[in-house]
C-alpha cells in the first residue's frame, strides 16, 4: 500500500478529473450501503450542520455526485435525505480504510459502513484547508450555487460558447474561475491550451465562435481521457483505494519548461509565473502572430 504524504510545492488542489474519480470510486464500493457510524476527531472540519451528524447514522448511501472538485453523498434515512460533501481542496482526501496513510493523526472524519465493498471511509486533511459540510437539499443547493459555475462535462458546445462570448478578460483565468466552469484547475488549463494551440493570456473576447467550438472539444477530451487514467497525480492526488492517477504520463506542457515543444514545431515550453505558473509553447500558442478570428 502506497504511503501518503503531501508536498509544500504548488497546484496541489485536485481538479474535475481527480474529483470524478473518487466519486466513481465510492460509487462501486458503498453504493447502496448503510452508514453506521460517523466519527468526527476534530469539530472544526465541519464548515456546516456539526449538529446533525447523529441524523446520518442508519442511513444509507443513495447516491455519490460530484460538483466542480467537490463530491457529495447523498444519504436516505427514514424519508429525509441529507449531504455529506466533502471539498477535495489542498491535499483533503478521501480514503478507503485500507489505504495507509503516512500521518494517520490527520484523519478528521471516518464514516463507517455495512453491506458495501468497503468498511469505512475516511477524509484525510493534513492541512485542512478543506472542509466537510453536513447538508440537507436546500443547503446543498445553495452550496452549488455560490461556488459552482457550469461543469465542463455537462455544459452544452452552444452554453460554453455562449458563456466565453459574454465573458472578457484572459482565457486561462476564465478557464479556472469556478464560479464560471467549475472543476478546471492549473494543470489541466495548461494542458488543454496547448492542445487547443490558444496562448493562456489570450483575451477571451478575440475568440471566434470556431475557435471556441474546438476548444470545447478538446476541453471534453482532456477531462475524459484524464479521467479514463484515474487523474493526474503530480503531488498529493490518491484516489480512495491508494492508487495514483496515471495522466501525469500524458501531461505534454505542464511542468515540462525548457523541453522541446511536444509538436516538434522547434520551440522550447516556457513558464510564466504567476501566482499559478502557465507553461506554454510561445510557437505553437502564439499570443498575436496568429489572427485568432
Ligand atoms: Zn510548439
């Protein structure tokens, strides 16, 4: 079993893809399972509803949802349904029990189960920068409201470009604003503009309708094939069973500064550095050389 730890360095935050895979995790492993215990270690990790953790108990696991890099469980007990939502924020994961951890003083919460694959489920946080909030519907909708913009694996090609074209500024902050599209991060912003050929400082407002169909395109393969590799696992990333996501491999800008360009057009990765570093090839993203109309 792989032994966690976390790192000082940046961009440390899952995005959509990792967020997606641990909910797909605990869907397959505690779908469908009766919660019989909740333990909090520290009441502080609950930015919402502390009170109501008794509720949860006998309740069972109806439903396993992600929002932006969140992920929600969906409890049913009696005929009232409540939230347990977990915010994968800098290194806050959740874990199966059988997945060791290096600081085991820094499980917060555990969840124990009957009748699914899995016994117990666990949110490690050393840092504890994120939060579990205990929510009933209407909390959770307000939850998603103030925090989440449109998900890019839901939103239509004609909702995003119509999205982009209300927006100004520059693209690859628009692309990580999670109040606008919810989930995208900095290394998957990196990744999907170099693919898309569109410099991150490009002004969204000089993207023609053409070029933001293709970006949506590629926005959607980007995240699904990171997705189908369980993530990218740059630093603090373990889905809940301790496996580590394996998209890294196909990262082709991020944290790759002074290599060749992947596209072989004889340009170098720069980094620009920012309070979130974009890498890109001045060649093939060109900031003005190209008419982007
Ligand atoms: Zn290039």
């Amino acid at each position: 079993m792989p032994y966690i730890s976390h790192s000082e360095d940046g961009d440390r935050m899952p995005e959509l893809p990792e967020a997606e895979v641990v909910a797909r995790q605990i869907r397959a492993g505690l779908l469908g399972a009766q919660l019989t215990d909740v333990w909090i270690g520290r009441a502080d990790i609950v930015r919402e509803g502390y009170d109501t953790a008794r509720w949860y108990c006998g309740g069972t696991l109806r439903s396993v949802e992600r929002f932006g890099k969140s992920v929600a469980l969906g409890f049913v007990n009696g005929h009232a349904c409540r939230y347990v939502v977990a915010e994968l924020g800098m290194t806050g994961l959740l874990l199966f029990q059988s997945t060791a951890t290096k600081h085991p003083q820094h499980v917060h919460v555990k969840l124990s189960f009957e009748g699914g694959r899995e016994p117990e489920l666990r949110y490690w946080n050393p840092r504890r920068f994120g939060r579990l909030s205990l929510l009933d519907k209407a909390g959770l909708d307000r939850y998603r409201t103030r925090r989440f913009g449109l998900d890019p694996l839901a939103v239509s090609q004609q909702d995003f470009v119509r999205l982009l074209q209300e927006r100004r500024g520059r693209l690859k902050a628009l692309l990580m604003h999670q109040q606008v599209i919810a989930g995208i991060g900095n290394i998957y912003a990196n990744e999907i503009l170099f693919r898309a050929g569109l410099h991150p400082n490009l002004q969204v407002s000089q993207l023609s309708v053409r070029k933001i169909e293709t970006l949506y395109t590629i926005m959607c393969k980007v995240l699904d094939e990171a997705i189908r590799h369980g993530g990218s696992s740059v630093r603090d990333f373990f889905a809940p069973d301790g496996s580590e996501g394996q998209y890294k491999r196909r990262h082709l800008v991020y944290g790759k500064e002074g290599r060749p360009c992947p596209n072989q057009c004889g340009g170098v990765i720069q980094r620009l550095r920012g309070e979130r570093s974009s890498y890109f090839c001045p060649r093939c993203q060109a900031v003005r050389s190209k008419r982007h109309a």
